[in-house]
C-alpha cells in the first residue's frame, strides 16, 4: 500500500491565531489592577480591612499569576519541542564530567521530562554510557529548575530573583551530579541495573512543523495549567490569609534572616514535603511580604520541589538506599549553601 | 498481522497510548496484537529513554509523550 502525503497545511492560521492569542494576554494582563479594584467593590467589605486586604490580595494574583503561569509555560512547551531525552542522551554520552555535569543540568532545563518516566531515563542514560554524576546532574534539575518555578518567580518576586534561582539552581545540579560522580558510586545501583547494555534506539525522523510546537505549546498549557491550576488557587488563598492576617513580627523572627537556623529549619522540613513549585510559590510570596528572608524561603522551596518523597521511591528500583542517601544528602547541603547565600546577597 | 509493543512503566499516558493503538487499528481495519511492556529491564532493553515508547514488529517507532493519531496510522498500515 503506498502511503499518499498530503502537502504540509499552511502555518499561516496557527502563526495568526498566536498572535491574536498573545494579543488577547496582553489585553487582559493591562485589566487586572481595574479589576480587582472593581470586583473588591462589589463587596460588603471596608477595603481597608483585614479581610478587604486578603480579598483583593487574592482577586488581583490570583488571574495575574495564571495569565503569566499560562505564557511561560506555552513558551517552554514550545521550546521543548525541539528537545527529547533520546536527543539529550546522545548529546550527553561518553561526555567528561565537568563539561558533561554543565551540560546536563541546563539540558534538563528544555527537555521535556515527566517523573514517571525517570526510571526509563536513568536507566536509558546510564546504559548508553551517559556517566552517573552527569545522569544525576540532569535528575537534579529538570524537577527544580522548571518553567513553572520560573515563570511564577518572575511573576511575583521579579527576574532578578528568578534569574539568581535559575543560576544557583543550575548551580547545585552541577556539583551535586560532579560529587556524585567523583565519589564512584556505580557498584551501588541496583545489580540488574548495571547488566543492562542497550543500544540505543534509531527513531524514525518526524517532521515537526510549527503549527505541530504551537499545538505542543498548547498542549502543555492544558496539561500544567490544568494540573497545577488548583494548588495555585489554594496557595494564593493561604498567602491571601497569610497577607491580611499574620503578625509581621512574628515571622520575621522566625524566618528572618537574623535567624541563621531557619535556613536547616527549612530544609528539614521542606524534604518530606512535597508539592510542585506552582502550590508552594504563592506561599513563599506572601511569606516574603512578612519579613521572612528570601534565601531561608527559597531553600524550603528548592527542598520542597527537587527531593521529594515520591520520586525518591520510583527511584528506589535502580537506586540503593545507600545511593539515595547520598543523593538527598548532597543536594539538601547544595540547598542548604543557596539558602545561605541569597540571604547573604538579598539581605 | 501487525504485532504493537507499547512500553512504559503503566503510567496514564502509556494506557492512553494503548487506547489510541486500539482506535487506529479498528478505524483502519488493520488487525493488530497489542503488547504491554511494563519490565523496566525490557523496556531499556529497546534503547529509548522515555516512555510510553511504541513498537511495532520488533522496530521503535516512537518515544516520549502521546504519539500523533496520524502517525500511528501509518505505521500500522501497510
């Protein structure tokens, strides 16, 4: 049967309709402050009040923070059209550590990467020749430093914040995967692990065309945004809670940054928990607004989403406990030294 | 006969895959056996690196995130 193709459709209508889309964005981000003024009105509450301060805390980030979440993450999903892990991989075998370390992690920035396919890639990476350390490198940052982290720290804390994030961030897959590297640590992944010798796969070439990213871009608004869109909501009402309720004393001695344990504090809470960046941000903002200090904030953040329960037991099927043990240990002090500096440099 | 391996750890895009195999095999009335791979030590096995992966007669034809209907459509045809 001969396989009759059809001329490409014209990228003309999917260029127009982003454009019109992104037009439509701009639009409605000039209207929020005029809305949420309008909205607060409506109500039977004094503006000034406790409570008139949460509510239109909330009116205003609430649409703010999915208009941006909803642009930045349209953006990446593009962009990740142009990466897959098999691209990644082939880019990253045989590498030396250090280069190989650099590579990965901002590698694991654009790769599209989802957790329940981490044991397929570890394995994938290690068995094409990938070197642990390096492996790790990447592991460590497609969770932390992801467009959902940045995008809302841009949003609400401004892009000197997220730039030193993707900075430190980058920083901490870099040398966490280089230590795990040079301890030699390979006899102590799973036996059946190490017997895997695959090639690697010859994929068939797809052509993309842009209408196929803009539809990838879509896709992964819809698929985010509608995952994560709801730990937002619930996080800004905590934040909103947060903003018109807490004492601002009270946090600022607990979470200030004249108080140098919050930042291990942070850490040592924030390792079990788990949420993605899009839940745990709108906290994070309005903590900030009451005198907590950003490095001790950002480190219960970075332990929040990069090590995670979860992901530690998928990763337990390649991994010993001794291997895992060394991999939080390294990166919560990775971590902990972030904390430690952005206090140092945002204080 | 068209043999289709889908691999991937069980994940909810790997049944979607599985799903969206069994829709373009009954709408091209091409007859196809469906495997799932779900062993880890297989699925490396066939050199990919994300999953739900998609094989079809012992030849990878796609890796990583849902394939495209069209796509699967024409490497069952024929």
């Amino acid at each position: 049967m001969s396989v009759t193709t059809l001329p490409p459709p014209s990228p003309l209508p999917w260029l127009g309709g982003t454009l019109a889309g992104l037009l439509v964005w701009a639009a409605l981000y000039s209207q929020l402050v005029p809305f949420s003024e309008w909205a607060v009105s409506l109500l039977p509450v004094d503006p000034a009040s406790h409570l008139g301060q949460a509510i239109t805390f909330f009116l205003y980030d609430t649409p703010k923070v999915l208009l941006l979440l909803t642009l930045v993450v349209f953006a990446m999903g593009v962009v990740r059209s142009f990466f897959s892990p098999e691209r990644t991989r082939a880019l990253l075998a045989g590498r030396r550590e250090g280069v190989g370390n650099a590579m990965a992690a901002s590698l694991g920035i654009v790769t599209p990467f989802c957790s329940c396919s981490a044991v397929p890639l570890f394995i994938g990476f290690v068995s094409a020749g990938v070197p642990l350390g390096v492996t790790f490198s990447f592991l460590i940052a497609a969770p932390m430093v992801n467009e959902v982290a940045l995008g809302l720290l841009f949003a609400m804390l401004g892009w000197k914040v997220a730039l030193t994030y993707l900075v430190l961030g980058l920083g901490i897959a870099i040398v966490a995967g280089w230590v795990i590297g040079k301890l030699r640590l390979e006899s102590w992944l799973e036996p059946w692990v190490l017997k895997i010798h695959a090639g690697t796969a010859e994929l068939p070439d797809v052509n993309v065309t842009w209408p196929d990213r803009i539809r990838a871009g879509l896709d992964s608004v819809k698929e985010i945004v509608g995952r994560v869109w709801y730990w937002i909501v619930a996080g800004i009402a905590m934040g909103a809670l947060i903003h018109g309720y807490a004492p601002e004393e009270l946090l600022a001695s607990i979470m200030g940054k004249d108080a140098w344990w919050s930042v291990p504090a942070a850490v040592i809470v924030g390792v079990p928990m788990y949420s993605n960046a899009a839940g745990i941000i709108p906290v994070v903002d309005a903590l900030l607004g009451k005198g907590a200090a950003l490095g001790t904030v950002l480190a219960f953040m970075m332990s929040v989403i990069a090590l995670s329960l979860p992901e530690m037991i998928i990763l337990r099927k390649v991994l010993s406990v001794k291997l895992i043990a060394v991999f939080v240990g390294v990166v919560a002090s990775g971590i902990l030294v972030v904390g430690f500096l952005f206090n140092l440099l945002f204080a | 006969m068209k043999n289709v391996k889908v691999l991937g750890p069980g994940c909810k895009r790997c049944d979607a895959a599985v799903q969206m195999v069994r829709d373009a095999a009954a709408q091209a009335g091409v007859e196809v056996t469906i495997e799932k791979v779900t062993d880890y030590a297989e699925i490396a096995g066939y050199g990919i690196a994300s999953t739900p992966g998609l094989v079809v007669d012992g030849k990878v034809v796609h890796a990583g995130g849902l394939p495209k209907a069209a796509d699967i459509a024409r490497w069952i045809a024929a």
